[in-house]
C-alpha cells in the first residue's frame, strides 16, 4: 500500500548480528526476526527491532535460556515506552559489532550523542570469591547489550546488561553531567521502587553503567553546563 510502513523481515543465523540487522532496516523500515541463531547473544540480539524469536526458544540450554527470559522480562516492563516511541527515532538499539570493534557505539538521541563500550566478560577478581581451578575451561562470556530510549528532555532510560555509557551534547561548546541515575521498574505505566547510583556506581557522574551477568534498568536524567 502507498504510504504505509512494512516491516522487514530476516533470518539471522550469523554471529555479526549488527551487521545484519543494520542491512535490514534501510529505507526507514522497521525490522522483524522471526527466526535467529539461539546463541549466548540471543538475549540482546533484539537490536531495536519491532520483534525477535531465537530458533527452539523452549529448547535453549543455560545460561543461554536463564538470559533470555531475563531479557524479555525487560522487554515486557518496557513495552508501552517502546510503543508509543518506536519509529519517532527515540529509541535505538545498542549492540557491538562484534569481538573486534575497539571503539564505542554512538547513537544520537534527542539533543544528545550517547557512546556505548561493551564489557567482554572478563573474570571476578579473587576478591570476589570465584576461584577458576588451574586448566579448567573458561565459559562463554556473558552477553552485552541492551536499548535506550528517550523519554522527556534530558532523560533516558537505558536496559540491558554489561554496557557502559557515556554522554556528551550534540551542541559544541556545551558540557553534560548526570543529574541522577537510578535503577528502577517500570509496571503498570508507573515507575516502582529506586536504587540510586553515585560514586563508583556512576565514575563519579561520569557515566552509566549495567552491571555484567545480570539484566537492568536505569533512568537517567542529565544537565548541560
């Protein structure tokens, strides 16, 4: 029909993930994965797309599966964000191109450019109680990615797990800082409970960051000086 948005749809069964989805999403389209690789990845290879289904999702093994359900429990809090702001360019998707990209993703959102760093997964420290036995095998790295989305003037909200984020404005000769960050819920179209980040939490309000193995959300709110 003339006029109307179609989305795109795709298979992925490749690890560039990124690569792909970005291919698919020419021409202002939306995209659709009905069908991906049920990898370790899986559970942030959404990539701001208007659906994703790995393969067999009933029958992914761990920690694969434990991520994934994490991840569209995310999801699902953020659904009537993402509904009322998807194809208005006030949410994007934050992936890695892969185990060779060196430098952060930037993503342009609302007055803002936002750069993104993926951690890869490396080990707890001794301090942390995890003892690897000499020769033993090391697993997959946990997965990293996640979304962000606009949601009023120097506010975001970021989701997902093992990124770090940093902000700067898209006006030269302005600086930001992070006003606040908190971890939060969002159900019912209300906001529950609060755990606000400062200190190391935020680099001392140098930038958010989601924590490795474990899937969040924070809402942050910035300032220019």
């Amino acid at each position: 029909m003339v006029g109307r948005v179609r989305p795109r749809a795709s298979r992925i069964y490749f690890q560039n993930f990124a690569e792909w989805a970005r291919r698919y999403t020419r021409s202002g389209n939306p995209l659709f994965v009905p069908e991906a690789m049920r990898s370790p990845e899986a559970s942030v290879n959404g990539h701001d797309a208007i659906g994703f289904s790995p393969f067999g999702i009933e029958s992914i093994g761990e920690p694969a599966a434990k991520h994934l359900a994490a991840s569209y429990e995310l999801v699902a809090q953020l659904e009537p964000l993402l509904v009322e702001r998807q194809g208005k360019g006030m949410t994007a998707g934050l992936l890695s191109e892969g185990p060779e990209q060196r430098q952060p993703q930037q993503v342009r959102l609302n007055g803002y450019v936002l750069a993104a760093s993926f951690e890869r997964g490396t080990p707890p420290s001794l301090a942390d109680g995890v003892i690897v036995p000499t020769g033993a095998a090391a697993g997959p790295p946990p997965p990293s990615g996640g979304l962000v989305l606009a949601t009023a003037p120097d506010e975001f909200v970021v989701a997902g797990t093992a990124v770090t984020i940093t902000f700067a404005s898209a006006t030269a000769g302005q600086r930001v800082g992070i006003l606040s960050a908190e971890e939060r819920r969002f159900a019912a179209g209300r906001w529950e409970g609060s755990r606000r980040l400062n200190g190391d939490e935020t680099h001392q309000g140098r930038h958010v960051r989601l924590e490795p193995g474990r899937f969040s959300m924070q809402r942050v709110r910035l300032y220019l000086y």
